[in-house]
C-alpha cells in the first residue's frame, strides 16, 4: 500500500483499506490491537464495522499505521449535476 491513495465512498471501504495497510505492516490482530491498547476481537469487529469508529480512534489508527487522513471536495464529474441535496 505503499504511497497509494483511496477514495472513500463507504465505511465497508475504510474497513478494507485499515485491514489492508494491517497487512502490509505484517502484523495480526493482536499486533495492532496491543499498539492500538485494543483487544483482538475489537479490533477484528473494527475492521468488519469500521463506522463504529470514533474520529479519536480513526486518527490513532492512521498514526499506528502510517496512514494519513486527507478530506476534500468531491470532483464533479459531467453526467453528474454540481448541485448537492445538503
């Protein structure tokens, strides 16, 4: 996952790309739930319902694993109306 980029649509995607980068650390659950001060099963449940997250414990993952956080306006692509329905 080294300097790749992802488009969050969905929590199920954030849940994906957590378990991945866990991955590609080389670390089990348990190895990320000790950094995380976490149990094995929470972090397992987190990685299959990562909308449980809280912002405090997102932001404490991406530090554990070196992931980085990045928020910005969609791009409005031509089929698509620029107006939103906020």
């Amino acid at each position: 996952m080294q300097n790749q980029k992802h488009i969050l649509n969905t929590s199920g995607q954030l849940g994906q790309i957590l378990q991945a980068s866990r991955k590609a650390n080389k670390w089990s659950q348990a190895g990320l739930a000790k950094k995380l001060g976490l149990s094995q099963s929470r972090v397992s449940h987190l990685e299959l319902h990562p909308e449980e997250l809280s912002l405090a414990q997102l932001m404490n993952w991406c530090a554990v694993l070196g992931l980085e956080l990045s928020i910005g306006m969609r791009e409005v692509r031509s089929c698509q109306s620029s107006k939103t329905d906020w």
